[in-house]
C-alpha cells in the first residue's frame, strides 16, 4: 500500500474543520479519510450512501473532544475518493475490504465501527471479516430484510433514471458541483451527492445490487463485539423493525429509538452523548464487555432504553 497526506488549507499546524486529510491507495483506488483527535482509541465512522465524511464532521468533532481519534472514510464512488464506473467495484464486501486497508494504515490493534445506514451495513460485514480487529460497534439506520421491498422500489427507478436521463442530470450535476461550501456538513454532504456524476452515481447503486448487503442472520448471531443500534420508524427503507430485530441478533447489543432519522446532525446532544458513553465502557476494560450500564431498562415500544439480545 501508498500511503501520503493531503495538506488541508488553512490547517496548517493542526487540525482544522475538516480534521488532518490523508489518503491510501488500495490496487488502483486512491481513498481520502479525515482524522479528528489523537489517541488509542479509535472509532472508524462511514458515511451513508452517496454521501460522505462532511456529513459527520460535527460528530468526529464532539468525540474527539472526548478522548478520542475518530476517523473518517470516504468509501469508493463517495466525496474525495476515487469514482470508479465499474459496479464490481462498489460491492458492499468490497467496502468492507477498503475499512480493513484502513485499519492496517492506521496501524492500531483494534477499533470500534460505526456509521450511517450504508456504513452501518459495511461495519457489520467488516466485523464478519474481521472479528479480532472490532472492539465495538456503532450502528445507526441499518438497511436489513424488512427494508429490502422499499429498497428495491427507491433505488431501481433511481438507478433507471441515472442510467437513461444522463444529459439533463448532468447539466444539473455541474452547476451544483460549482456551488461554495455552505459550512453546514449534512448539506454540503448531499449537494455533494447531486453534483456527482450520473455515470458515478449508477455505479455506485449497480453495485449495491451485485454482492450481499448484510451479513447472514447466523453471521450476526456469532458477532461477539459490543454494539450500541440507532434506529428510528419514519421511513421504510431505515426500518425501526430491522433496528430492533439486529439488536436482538447481535449477542450484546443495546437498542435506542432516535426521535427523527436527523437527530444525530440537527439536535445531537443526547445521542452524541450515549455515543460517547458507549465507547468509555468500551473502552474501559482490557476485554469488550456489556455495554449496558447499570440501571437501565429493556427497551420498550416508542421509547428509548437498552435491548438484551433473548
């Protein structure tokens, strides 16, 4: 592997906004991640589909405040990583592999995974890889069985539609793409997403479809890390059925109901904080042990609490 750090303007002497920027290069992909904080303990933080790592720069700011190194990946086909136009390169097991590159770039022993829909399905085939190298896991809107139907029926037609509107999307992928930088990570995360263009973005949902999306349910029966699971029950395809039934299957597990889909990026004071929480008790002892912490109760319908897998 080649591994060389991109200067971040304005940044000189420290970290800025966007944390210190580096890239590697696995094969012939070249990938870009940001690093916030310094330190052991370290949490790999992956982006939703399409979007990128701007999208959780304010999370990466508030842990790293908290002792700890968080890191974030641009997967292929995503922010300022490479964009390969070949579906084959944007399986999710492939993802899983990149993580891997990254943890021996980073040349720690272990690590906790987490992320956002896309990268919470990738976390979880990364610690199927993998498992002697995830401490824990952070797992917010994954994408399981009860999604597959509202899968199916949002990214097809947007797949079609990407494949055979090419010309007029592209005219509008090329005046977003010159839009300045708002500032505010979760919109320029998905400007960034619309300025891409068709031919990356049809890759990008080709290859979702080519390889598996999750581990098997017998997979994640045998995932031993602790993990803490976000989920809410707004939208079809971030199923709170999938949520609920993951931390069920996982062995330690802890469920919590976010209140909206965004609260993480518009009020992320209470999750920052059980996200923080989590990995002090992750951390804490020489070996990964329950995450749940005394006193607390099962969860129940509509309300937050912690779920012990039966």
């Amino acid at each position: 592997m080649l591994y060389g750090e991109v200067s971040d303007p304005g940044t000189a002497g420290g970290a800025g906004a966007e944390g210190v920027r580096q890239t590697l290069t696995r094969g012939k992909y070249r990938l870009n991640y940001e690093v916030h904080g310094s330190g052991d303990r370290v949490l790999v933080w992956l982006h939703g589909i399409l979007l990128d790592a701007s999208l959780s720069r304010s999370l990466a700011r508030r842990l790293a405040a908290k002792g700890n190194r968080v890191v974030l990946l641009d997967l292929p086909g995503h922010g300022r990583s490479e964009k390969p136009r070949q579906p084959s390169a944007h399986r999710m097991d492939i993802y899983a592999e990149h993580v891997l590159c990254l943890l021996d770039e980073l040349g720690v022993d272990q690590v906790v995974l987490g992320g956002v829909s896309l990268g919470t399905n990738v976390s979880l085939l990364t610690a199927v890889q993998a498992p002697g190298k995830v401490r824990g896991l952070v797992l917010e809107m994954p994408v399981l069985e009860a999604a597959a139907p509202a899968a199916a029926l949002t990214f097809v037609p947007l797949l079609l539609q990407v494949r055979y509107a090419k010309t007029a999307l592209r005219l509008v992928s090329r005046v977003v793409s010159r839009l300045p930088s708002t500032g505010v990570g979760p919109l320029d995360s998905v400007l960034g997403a619309v300025g891409s263009d068709p031919e990356e973005i049809a890759a990008v949902l080709q290859g979702m479809l080519m390889g598996p999306i999750a581990p098997t349910v017998e997979q994640r029966q045998a995932i031993t890390a602790p993990a803490l699971v976000l989920g809410h029950g707004i939208d079809f395809i971030h199923s709170f059925a999938d949520a609920k039934r993951l931390a069920r299957q996982l062995p330690d597990a802890r469920l919590i109901r976010t209140r909206t889909f965004a609260e993480l990026w518009v009020r992320p004071a209470r999750l920052t904080a059980e996200i923080s929480g989590f990995l002090d008790r992750v951390w804490a002892a020489g070996e990964p042990r329950d995450p749940v912490g005394p006193g607390e109760e099962t969860v129940s319908a509509g309300r937050a609490g912690s779920l012990r897998a039966s």
